[in-house]
C-alpha cells in the first residue's frame, strides 16, 4: 500500500476550537483524526493552528498553540509522533507510529514580533509557517486584499518585519508555506527566501478560477524556484460552491494532473485540507468519493488509472514533500 503525506489538515484548529485543556482530551481528539487518516493510507501530516481572517487572534492564540504542541509531543503515544527535523520525519514514517509535522498558519497575533516566530519554533516545535492568511497583517499582504493584487498600481507584499521574518525562518529552517499570500507576497517571499518554499493547498486556475487557485505561469514561478505546490480537495477550489456536479474525486484528480502538467513531476505533493470537521455539509458540500480523509487512497488508485508510473506516484504522494521539508530546514 503506497503511503501518502498530506502538506495540509487543519487539526490543530480544531483542537483548539473545540477541546478541553487537558492532555487526555487533546490526545484523544488527534487520535480520532490520525484514525481516520490512517484509514485512507494517509500516514503522517502537517497539522495546522490558524486564525482565520476575520476572526480576532492574540497572544492566548499562540499560547493555546504552544500547550496542544507539547502535549502532543509528549504524550508518548504508541500510535503518533511529533517529527521536529526531516531526519525524524523520514525515520518514522511508514513505521508503526503516525507522523506529524507542527505549522502556524498566519501569524497574526506576532503583530510583527520576530521573537514570536523564535519562540513558537523552539517552544511549539512549529517547523513549518505562512505569514498570513487572506487578510493582511503585519509581515505582509494576504491574497483577500486588494494592495497585494497584481491590478494594485503598486502591488503591496511583506512588510519590513515581513522580510526580516523570512531571514529568520530560513535561517532557524521554518519551511515558508505560500497558502493564502497575494501575488505580491509571493513575488517577493520568492525572491528573498534562500530556501525553497512551499504553497501547501491550492488548486489550479486553469480549470477553475475561485480567485486564489493559481495559474499556470504562478504555479510555474514557485516550481522553477525549487519550491512545491499542494493540491487541495475542497469543495470550493474544486469548482463554484453551488457546481454540486463538480465536487467529486475525478474533478480533484483532473486538477492535479493539471498542476503536475504544469509544474513538473518534482513540484506538485498532496495538500488535502479536507474539513468537514470543521464546517457543515451545507457550509462545504461534500466531495463525492472524498468525503474525509479515511477515502484519500483512491486518489493512488485514480493516478495508476491515469498511467502514472509508482515512482510518479510516490513523487507526489510523499517525495517531493519530504525534499523540500529537508531543504527548508536542514
Ligand atoms: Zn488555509
């Protein structure tokens, strides 16, 4: 059975949202999630904490973020772990244990505070980060607002702190996720990263244009700069809320064998963001033949249909996750 890595779920949140305090609680809840991952062939993930735009979010955020972290890293649990290098990410994965890696998405409550960031690497064992979420703050322009627009007469990406914040994610080895910056952020994360970076959940432009799926020349742009892109199932990047016909298993698939048209074999990794933990079936539809992430291994069954070959598969499944996370953070 080929082993996926998923670059996107959102369980931290979760857990934050809707659990007790207490060590016993936070691992139970994550162990339903591991459960139900590992049904779907899905055996490690970057798990995400996130204030999303619109929401208020502060220093108890990050508190809150820091307590569920080592918990879980802790816990000794016999069937999880926490992985904090990619020596320890690769050694556990496919082993007996499931493997997580922890990510901050947004940062919004640092307000611009750099010793945020060195807090929550050594503190949280936050490895992974993305300096906004669709609004902006701080570090930089996130993709819901308009002064990081391409149209924007001067398009507007990180801030000073922004730039200082990338310096010292690539040095400390934070992978920079590029989920949720405008065009602008990019453009300059790209250019100032001496690492490569990664755009963990997205979907392609090409065949559906929400307005943050990316376009062939973006998706171009991230891969020529060594960087990887993940390909999500939500409803919603998949085609139109109300297009119910176009939220099906086919649809994802046909999306990410666009991006892998397009970016290369070598760029393109699973960010699956499945959610219907968090939001109701009328929210976010669900996507027939991926409903959670218990179904994911049909998307190893669609890609042999589509005559990729294993290695191809493996690629994307685990592979080009697992480079990139060494080179961001070795
Ligand atoms: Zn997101």
């Amino acid at each position: 059975m080929m082993s996926m890595f998923d670059m996107h779920a959102d369980v931290l949140m979760h857990i934050a949202r809707t659990q007790a305090a207490d060590e016993p609680s936070i691992v139970e809840a994550f162990n339903r999630h591991v459960t139900r991952m590992r049904a779907g062939g899905v055996m490690g993930a970057v798990v995400v904490d996130c204030r999303m735009a619109g929401e208020s979010a502060s220093s108890a955020d990050f508190e809150r973020f820091i307590q569920i972290a080592n918990v879980l890293m802790h816990c000794n649990s016999a069937s999880f772990c926490i992985a904090t290098s990619a020596d320890q990410l690769e050694e556990a994965f496919g082993g007996t244990k499931w493997v997580g890696l922890i990510c901050h998405e947004g940062l919004r409550a640092a307000e611009g505070d750099l010793a945020w960031i060195a807090r929550l690497y050594s503190e949280a064992g936050m490895r992974i980060a993305s300096l906004t979420h669709n609004d902006s703050n701080a570090f930089a322009t996130g993709v819901g607002d308009p002064a990081g627009s391409r149209r924007s007469a001067n398009p507007r990406g990180l801030s000073h702190a922004g730039r200082q914040a990338v310096a010292l994610m690539n040095e400390l080895g934070i992978l920079i996720d590029l989920a949720h910056a405008s065009p602008a952020t990019r453009r300059d994360i790209l250019s100032c990263s001496s690492r490569p970076v990664m755009l963990s959940h997205t979907s392609s432009a090409a065949i559906y244009d929400n307005g943050r799926n990316l376009s062939d020349e973006d998706m171009r742009e991230i891969a020529d700069r060594g960087g990887l892109l993940g390909c999500m199932t939500s409803p919603a990047a998949l085609a139109d809320i109300s297009d119910r016909h176009h939220h099906t298993l086919e649809r994802y698939v046909e999306h990410l064998r666009h991006m892998i048209d397009v970016a290369g074999e070598d760029h393109v990794g699973l960010g699956l963001h499945f959610c219907e933990y968090l939001y109701t079936p009328q929210e976010y539809p669900p996507v027939a033949g991926l409903e959670d992430a218990s179904q994911a291994m049909r998307i190893i069954h669609a890609l042999r249909g589509a005559r990729l070959t294993e290695r191809q598969i493996e690629k994307v499944a685990f592979r080009n996750f697992f480079r990139v996370f060494r080179e961001a953070t070795h």
